[in-house]
C-alpha cells in the first residue's frame, strides 16, 4: 500500500476524493483526453502555491498535505516509470538474444518480465490518476493586485454617485412593492406550479426582461463579438473542466440540476460560460486576427438559491433566470487587456441605464477555482437598502484552456512551431475570460428601486431609461412611465 502523506491512502480514488471535498473533474466521464496540466511549475513553486491556496479558503484539508502529496506521487511517478523502462529493456533484450528455440529457463524468465511489466504499468496508471486527481483539483494562481481574505475586504475602484447623493433606503421602494403595485412579478404561481425562487414575469415585467436582453446584446455586438446560441444541458465533466467546484465544500452536484437517472452524466447550466468555453474544448484555434469574442443569451440554473438568508427575498436569487453572458479566447499576451476590455463594456451598459454602481476588485476568498483575478459591479438597491451584485467579471489564464485542452497557433515569424533541432514545439494555451452583461433579474429590481417615483409614500409611477425605449413594445398604459 503507497502512503503518501498522513491519513491519506493514495492507492484509493475515492479516499481522495472525500479527502478534498469532491474536487475533482471526473464527474461523469466525456470523450475529451485528459488536462493536460503543468505538474512541473506546481513542484517548482510549491511553497508560492501552498500560500496561494489557503489565501482562498476553498478546501477542508491543509493546502500543504495537498501539495506534498503530490510532490509524494511525482516521486513514486519517477521510480515507477524508471523499474517500467528496466523491464521494457529487460523484455527487448530477451526477444533479441539470437536464439531460434528459447530454452525453458528463457521463456521462465520472459513470463516473469512480461508480468512485471504489466504490474508496473497498473502501478504507473494508478500514480498518474491519483496524482491528477489532486491537481486537477487545485485553483488557479492569484493575481497580485488581488486584496486577501474575504468579501468584505474587496476594494472599491470605481463609484457612481458618491454615496451622499444615493437615494435612501425605503421599503417603499422595495422591487416587491412596486411589483405588486403594477403586477409586474407572480412569485406564488412559481412556487405554486415549480416551487419556491422560481417566478414568473408579467405585463411590463417581462417587456423589461426583453428590453434589458436586446440592450444588452446591442451593445455588446457593437464591440465585435459573434452571438450564439449554446445547449443549456451540458455533461458534468465539462462543468468541472471549467472550474464549477463546489462553493461551500458541497459537490458540484448539488449545486446543479441533474436530468435524473435517465441521463445522470447531464446537467443544467449554471451559466452560459460553460457550453461556451465548451464550443472549442479539445481544438487548435487560430488567434492571428485577434480573441474569440462570443455572446450568449441563456438561462441560467442555480439549485442552490434558497440558500443565502435574505437574499433569496424576490428576484434577487432565483433557480432560474436569465443572462446575456460574454466570453473570450485570447492568447496569453492579451488576457489582462481583454479583462479591462470587458470592465469597460460592462459599466457602458450600466451607465446607459443609469443605476447607481460600484465597481469591486474581489479579495481572495471569492475568487472561486477558476479565477485568477475577478470584477464585481454592484448596484444600489434602495429596497433593500443594500448593493447587491449585477455583473461578474473573471480572467481565468489557462485553468480552464489546460482542462479543455483549448491551445493555438503561433502567429508570425518569431513564432515557429519546429524548434531549432527540428521537433514539434507544444502549442501554446489559450486565456479565457467570462463577464456578465447583464443578469436580468437584478438589473430589474436595480430598475424599479431607483425609478420607482412616490407621492406621500405612495406609488405613482415609474421612470425608465430611454436606452430600452427601441425594443419596448408594449402598448399598455397600465404602468404609468417616465422615460428618463
């Protein structure tokens, strides 16, 4: 029996498993090859990645056990594969002896090399697997610049309006309010035909969705991406190959909807980020004309709404909803670009509708697996009388380009892919970047707490942007607006 560390059994899948909480991409086997991840600079900053880890907070076991375990496996990987090529040269060396009949102490003999060749190779498939297991596991490293510990320690970039001149808090102008006022929101026809955060959208309700969708995807197309329409069911190992492990040390699982027994490999998206990252997994891109911009209308599926106390009042934190997503493929040399890129289209779209924001460079502890640096713009919500978050925004380097096995082309003449003793250099990976342009919902409870206009603490109407105005279709008075 190998061990490798303490309390850990490494000659069992599963004991490592249950070891780092689930966290790994083997969740139901797809027909992509292995990642291909970089073991070599793991070992050779180890001590940077022990550091890196626990600055995320993102596993039960100590970072340091993680790593050395895999340090434990690299070696017995070596050993292994060193007896493996003894009894390779062993075998060849009898197959070639010149004798035309083997003596019976010959074939003993060879019997024995063949069997010790095949317990090797199990022997070396088991260290490989294992010691996959634990990297794949791993998240990505950490930028810089990036505040530490946890979400109240993220910094404020950027705001608009100073926070004096923010409307106050007033559950007057709570979205459920205004809602009901203008039956815009039926949250008991969603919990009575699906269940509780689910809803339906109604009259201007859902007039506002499409406006807010159509804005968004006008804006974003003029900056040059390419619009698609991706499945909304995706296999679990593309979901973990892209980084949704567990927040909270729970399985991927039960943070997604399955289709049940039936097909029990598939699940619902928890964002269009992964049938898009998806598109390409496993292929060589050609990047000589610039990044892959891609742009998806989607629902999204959350199983684990009900789970954050008053967030899951209204539409803030639904099991479903909708999301313009946007997503790059870039090469390295460009990702910290692309990334302000984004920034900048997201707070476009958010100043043309004039909410209230601020923009946050997220600490750490909220960086997830994949990200190595992450964007949040909150909005005020007066309701509330708190900001809650509209829009995400991640640089994942190559964390998921390794696991989706994402590379590309070198371009241009200091670039060639034969090395200077003739052999085929490896393909460099690709960056991958996802943002939000708009997550419905809480664009609409952003929306009616701002714009909602009182009299005497009453509700008298609503004030909406001119930026929806092209795709309102809606010809009813019922809902009295001002367009702003």
């Amino acid at each position: 029996m190998l061990r490798t560390a303490k309390s850990l059994d490494t000659s069992n899948a599963r004991a490592i498993r249950r070891w780092i909480g689930g966290r790994c991409i083997h969740a139901s086997p797809s027909n992509l090859p292995k990642p291909r991840l970089n073991i070599r600079a793991l070992i050779e900053n180890k001590d940077k990645k022990i550091e890196d880890i626990a600055r995320r907070n993102v596993f039960r076991s100590s970072p340091s056990d993680i790593i050395h375990t895999i340090l434990a496996l690299s070696e017995e990987h070596q050993r292994v594969s060193s007896r493996l090529h003894s009894a390779i040269a062993a075998s060849k060396a009898l197959t070639n002896d010149g004798k035309s009949k083997p003596d019976p102490e010959a074939l003993r003999r060879a019997r024995e090399v063949k069997a010790l060749k095949k317990k090797y190779e199990d022997e070396l498939a088991e260290v490989d697997d294992q010691m996959s297991i634990l990297a794949e596991s791993l998240p990505n490293d950490t930028h810089p610049q990036t505040p530490l510990g946890p979400e109240s320690n993220a910094k404020i970039l950027e705001q608009y309006p100073p926070t004096e001149k923010l409307i106050p808090p007033s559950l007057s102008r709570d979205h459920l309010n205004v809602a009901k006022t203008f039956n815009l929101i039926d949250l008991e026809a969603g919990a009575k035909v699906t269940g509780s955060s689910w809803a339906y959208l109604l009259n201007e309700g859902a007039m506002l969705e499409h406006a807010l969708v159509s804005y968004a995807l006008s804006t974003v197309l003029k900056h040059g991406f390419t619009l698609v329409a991706p499945p909304d069911v995706i296999r679990t190992d593309i979901a973990a190959r892209c980084g949704f492990h567990p927040r909270e040390h729970r399985s991927a699982l039960q943070q997604s909807y399955t289709l049940g027994p039936s097909e029990p490999g598939l699940v619902l998206a928890g964002t269009a980020e992964i049938p898009l990252a998806g598109l390409y997994a496993n292929t060589i891109l050609d990047l000589s004309k610039g990044p892959k911009k891609l742009v998806s209308v989607g629902k999204a599926f959350r199983a684990e709404a009900g789970a954050r106390g008053k967030d899951t009042k209204g539409l803030y934190r639904l099991h479903q909803f909708t999301k313009v997503e946007m997503f790059v493929i870039c090469e390295q040399k460009e990702s910290e670009r692309v990334m302000e890129d984004l920034k900048n289209i997201q707070l476009e779209i958010i100043r043309g509708l004039g909410i209230p924001y601020r923009l946050l460079d997220m600490p750490s502890e909220e960086l997830g697996a994949t990200a190595y640096r992450k964007y949040d713009v909150e909005a005020w919500m007066p309701g509330r009388g708190s900001w809650g978050e509209i829009t995400s925004l991640s640089n994942c380097t190559d964390y998921q380009a390794r696991r989706l096995l994402m590379t590309h082309r070198r371009h241009g003449p200091s670039a060639p892919e034969i090395d200077k003793e003739g052999h085929r250099t490896s393909l460099p990976f690709v960056h991958t970047l996802n943002g939000t342009a708009a997550a419905i919902p809480r664009l609409i409870i952003a929306l009616l707490e701002n714009g909602v206009v009182l009299e005497g603490g009453k509700i008298r109407s609503l004030r909406l942007p001119s930026a929806l105005r092209p795709s309102w279709f809606s010809q009813s008075d019922k809902v009295p607006i001002e367009w702003i």
